[in-house]
C-alpha cells in the first residue's frame, strides 16, 4: 500500500471516529433557524444558499477557482433521493464572486461519465473562452480557461452547452452563479452582503416520476415545463427575513417555463438589474416577467410588515416562496435614485440590420428557416462592429406559445424597441436574452468586442436542442 494513501486512511478514520460530518463544502448552506415552524402550513425548507466558491489566488486583481461537474443525489420531494447533477455538489452549484478588472483562470474537471462544458452565460469574453459547444470537456478531463473581467457588476450564471445534452443536464441540476462587482456596485449602498442581504433565486420547475426521479419529457411541444416551482432545489421553501431592505438576484434557470412573479400581497418593490447589470435608476414595479436565460435583480423593503407576518412570493398565481418576517434590524442599505451609468450604443454608428426569424414549434423550430449546423457559421462579424438586429417571431405556427426568449452569448446588448416602440423602463439597461412575444419584432443594437465563436439561440432549451441556433464568427481584422 502506498504510504500516501496510508496516510489519508488513517487520517479519514480519525474523522470518522471522532464523529466528524465529511462534509462536502461545495453544498449549500441551509440557515439553521431557531422559530418554530410547525405553526405554518408551510411545507417547505428553509432556502438553501448556493455557497460562494473559495478564490484560491490570493493576489488582487487576479482570482482563481474551480469547479468539479459531478453526478449525485439530492433530496427534493417526497421520502426518496433524486439522481442528479451539480457543480461541487449534487444540485446546481456554487456562486463565483468576481470583480470588474480581475484576471481569472477557471479549472473545470469533468468527473461525469460523459461530455459537457461550461458557457459563461452573459460574461464578455473571447470565443475559445466562452464554454459553448466548441469548448466540449470530455468525461474525465479539464477545461481551464483563463480570461479578465471587463463588464459592469451583474448577475451572470453558467450551465452546460453541449449539443445534444444541454437540456437534459441542466434540467438534471447544472446551473450555477457568476457574480460580478464593480467599483460603483461596491459604493452604491445597496444590500450586498451575500447570503444575508442579497440573496440568490434561481428558479426552476421540474417533473419528478414516483421513485423520485425527475421526469424529463423531451417531446413536450414547446419545451419542458415541471410540475413543481423549485427555488435554489428546492420546492416553495422559505427564508427569513428582518425588517430591512433585502436584495435578490433572480436567474430564470428554467428550461422553457417563464415567471410572472409578484408578491401575494401586490406590493410594489424596485428592479434594480436587468440581465447585464444594473439599471440607470431603479424601477419600481408590482410585477417581474423574466423568460429562460434572463436574470433580475430586484430589492424588496420588508420593513412594513412586523414580525410573524408571512409574504408569499407568486407566479401567476402558484407559490413560489415565501418569506417569514422576523424582527426589527438596523438597515443601512438605502436604494439611490441613480444606480449606474449605461452608454447608449448609438444607431448611427451601426454598420447594418441583420434579421433574425424565430420560427415553429416543438422539433419543428428553426432560424431564419434553417437548424442549427455546428460546421456552418451562420454570420461573420468585424470585432468592434456595431449591428441592429431585428429579431421577429411567426406567430401562426405557435399554437399558443408566448414567445421565444433570445439570447446572445459574448455580448450584452440594448433594446431600441418592441414593435416600434420604445421598451419599459426596466428593458432599458445591458441585456444579453430578450422574449420575443409571438408576432412581435424586437430591435436590438449590440456591439461584438470579443473575437472567436458565439452562438445565439432561443433559450427555451428544447428549442435551442431542436435547432432553433446559429453561431457566429467575430474577426479580428488585425490578427489572423
Ligand atoms: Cu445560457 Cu447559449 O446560453
Ligand atoms: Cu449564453
Ligand atoms: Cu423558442
């Protein structure tokens, strides 16, 4: 035997003797709460927190983590385990806190007895960077991309973009956050202190079969809706919360399904971000639409309600989560009339109008009337260009469906307009997934400052799967 692993034997021993929990510290943190909760008739777990990924660089300005995609089991509904996936763990995966200006260097292991990879959904990187379906990282082995982070504070996320399986693993669990701050972020006052203060919703929904295994139906005609709302992995759980200011960043980490989220009691609340970072001012709002891919920051003032109250957090109508008021706490967080300063992409300086037509249903779907070819590049780009796109939806061959959420990977874009009009108040900041309604034209102005190759899609997952993508090539006219 090995001297090494003679070691780490009696080491684990040692531990185990001793009564120790080897804990996997890539897990959620689950708040111990002391109130009782019997009294509620509420079913639901306290929320899990995804854990903030250690940075193993221990200089300024540069950062270092890695991320381990694993197979598991996790406990969501009824008595037995769900077989699933996850980042450092069994179900979604760590949040990674990055700043604007860091150096980063990603080390992602495969240990899944198949393919995946690791898009950077929404961050402004080169192509070889961005995890799409050319980063592929086969069972068993390592991607380590290495890019700086030069983008405003936002609310990013990262999940798998392998052609073919993407949806069935990100709907088994792989999901995870990108958080990014910025110096201005930093003076805001806003509520930023993660876990306790600012707090994480990824919302999904899920399907689950008798034996607790999820239910994945993959010919479902406009994607694959759940049964069930699950927050953070969980189904309705709840968080509580002091009389302060507390903010969330809400991901749509859903495969298909959109979120119309109020609170129960129709109070009104700010949307502070959209997808690409914060907004000029915030917004405030008694309802959040937010379609796959896209992410929300929004900051609700519970200082109105008093201890024991119970605030239900609703999309159209079903429960979502809920929050449990506790006591009155100091709150020196405040909500400034002006939260960033966003450069308009100016229309005169685009150097043309492409189109993009969403079109069909089901397996059916297609982009500007052809699926997806990983060996064709659909667009060619001069870095630094600036392009309107005019993106339109056929709504004949929809049979019902609301519309396509479309998404753009490497950049961040603004809405010029809907219909020919001007897009609300909280559409007016950095996007990079916008919802196309049925028979609607949605203009966008964006900006490609990252060479390599980018994929844009619907992000209704099954609908990317079927096809509905093209990718194109940004050219450094200067390199080659
Ligand atoms: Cu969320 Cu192609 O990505
Ligand atoms: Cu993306
Ligand atoms: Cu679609």
């Amino acid at each position: 035997m090995n001297k090494n692993y003679l070691i780490l034997l009696i080491f684990v021993l040692i531990l185990t003797l001793a009564g120790c929990n080897i804990m996997n510290p890539g897990e959620p943190q689950r708040p111990q709460s002391d109130a009782g909760s019997d009294s509620l008739n509420d079913t639901g777990q306290a929320l899990l927190i995804p854990v903030l990924l250690e940075d193993t660089d221990p200089e300024v300005g540069r950062a270092e983590f890695t991320l381990r995609v694993q197979s598991g089991t996790t406990q969501i509904i009824g008595e037995q385990p769900t077989p699933s996936l996850g980042y450092n763990g069994s179900y979604l995966g760590p949040a990674i806190k990055l700043t604007r200006g860091d150096e980063v260097r990603m080390h992602v292991t495969n240990e899944l007895g198949e393919t995946t990879s690791v898009h950077w959904h929404g961050l402004e990187v080169e192509g070889t960077a961005d995890g799409g379906p050319h980063q592929v990282i086969a069972a068993g082995e390592s991607w380590n991309p290495t890019f700086t982070v030069n983008q405003p504070a936002a609310s990013l996320w990262f999940h798998p973009h392998v052609i073919g399986t993407t949806a069935i693993q990100v709907y088994y669990g792989l999901a995870g956050l990108l958080l990014i701050e910025d110096e201005n972020s930093k003076t805001l006052g806003l509520p930023d202190d993660y876990g306790i203060n600012d707090i994480p919703l990824v919302l999904q929904d899920r399907s689950f079969n008798q034996d607790g295994s999820f239910f994945y139906a993959t010919n479902m005609m406009d994607g694959a809706f759940g049964d069930y709302i699950l927050v953070n992995g969980d189904i309705a759980p709840y968080l509580e919360v002091s009389q302060v200011k507390m903010r969330f960043r809400v991901v749509n980490g859903a495969n298909a399904r959109n979120f119309y989220l109020e609170l129960a009691d129709r109070s009104a609340f700010y949307q502070i971000a959209s997808d690409g970072g914060l907004l000029e001012e915030p917004v405030l709002t008694q309802a959040l639409f937010i379609s796959p891919g896209e992410r929300a920051e929004i900051i609700v003032d519970f200082s109105k309600y008093k201890e024991g109250d119970v605030v239900e957090l609703i999309s159209d109508n079903a429960l979502v989560m809920t929050f449990r008021i506790g006591g009155a706490s100091e709150d020196n967080t405040v909500v400034p009339e002006r939260l960033a300063e966003i450069e308009r992409l100016d229309e005169r300086l685009a150097i043309g109008t492409k189109t993009i037509e969403l079109d069909g249903m089901g397996h059916m779907v297609t982009l500007n009337g052809r699926k997806f070819d990983m060996h064709r590049i659909d667009d060619n780009v001069t870095l630094g260009d600036i392009e309107i796109w005019e993106i339109t939806t056929t709504g004949a061959m929809m049979m019902g469906s609301p519309g396509h959420p479309f998404h753009i990977h490497g950049t961040q874009f603004q809405i010029l307009s809907r219909d020919g009009q001007e897009p609300a108040s909280n559409e007016q900041g950095w996007k990079d997934t916008v919802f196309v309604r049925a028979n609607e034209t949605v203009r966008i102005i964006v900006r490609f400052n990252y060479a390599g190759i980018f994929m844009y899609h619907c992000h209704i997952l099954e609908h990317e799967e079927a096809g509905m993508m093209g990718q194109l090539e940004v050219v450094n006219p200067f390199v080659n």
